[in-house]
C-alpha cells in the first residue's frame, strides 16, 4: 500500500471513530437534559447544546449551569460550570467535573443515569452553596465549596 492509502485508512479510521464518540456524547446529553426534565421540571429549564447541554435554575433571579460532557479513556466526563449569564462564557466557574465508566459491570446500573445522578449532585451543592435564603452560622460566617474532580 501507498503513503497515501495509509492515511486515507488512517483519515477515514479517525472520522469514525470521532462520530462513535459524537453518538456517545449526545446520548448522554440527551439523557441529562431528560434526568433534570424529569426530575426538577419546576425548578429546572434546559436546552441541548452541540456542546452539552444548558441548564436554567429557575428559583434563582440568574443562576445557570452548562454541562459539557465528553468521551475520555473510556469513560464519559462531564464538565458542570455555574454563571450568572446564559451568554458569557468566560464568566463561568467550574464547579466539579464527574467521570462514569461507560461500561461497569461490578454495579450493572445504566451508566448515564448514574452519570446522570452525579451531575445532579454537583448542580445542587453548588445550588445549597450559593442561596441566598440559606441561614448563617454566626461561629462560622464562611462557606467553602469543594470542587469534585473525579469519579466519586
């Protein structure tokens, strides 16, 4: 075979394997952006983005979050950011990062929902974290917020 044939063959290997992971992330996109319809219809709005997905808290006057999920070593990665602003996006902070085995077959659970479960919980620590109604401890008026970065 020539040059050019191997990196045709590389070339054409690349692309599909590039659309597998693209099927693979709209999947669990599509699959988050259900979890939250499903499970917070009144508290959450969201919107499929060709990144992720977009998240609105709506008993907060600005709170948003966007989950930018991706395929990495086998497992999949999502990305949860907050901001004040659906536009801005160097305004955003990141506020964990979770990472699901695609395939577990210890537990046998569907990995997006319990992928799902996980973001779920980073949104809503960071939600607890910045409410304003919340009550403060006059011994200790300061609140810190541990990012998750990893599979716990």
């Amino acid at each position: 075979m020539s040059t050019s044939n191997n990196q045709n063959l590389d070339q054409k290997r690349f692309l599909a394997e590039m659309a597998k992971e693209e099927e693979v992330i709209d999947r669990y996109s599509k699959g988050q952006l259900a979890h939250f319809s499903e499970a917070s219809k009144e508290k959450v709005q969201g919107i499929q983005l060709p990144k992720g997905v977009m998240l609105r808290y709506n008993l907060a006057e600005s709170l948003y979050f966007y989950l930018e999920t991706a395929v990495d070593g086998g497992g999949i990665v999502t990305k949860v950011y907050a901001s004040n602003s659906p536009y801005e996006k160097d305004n955003r902070v990141m506020v964990g990062e979770m990472r699901t085995p695609i395939f577990d077959e210890k537990t046998g659970e569907d990995s997006n929902v319990v992928h799902s479960r996980k973001v779920e919980q980073a949104v809503n620590d960071w939600i607890s974290f910045v409410d304003d109604q919340a009550e403060v401890d006059e011994d200790q008026p300061f609140t810190s917020f541990a990012i998750d970065a990893g599979d716990s």
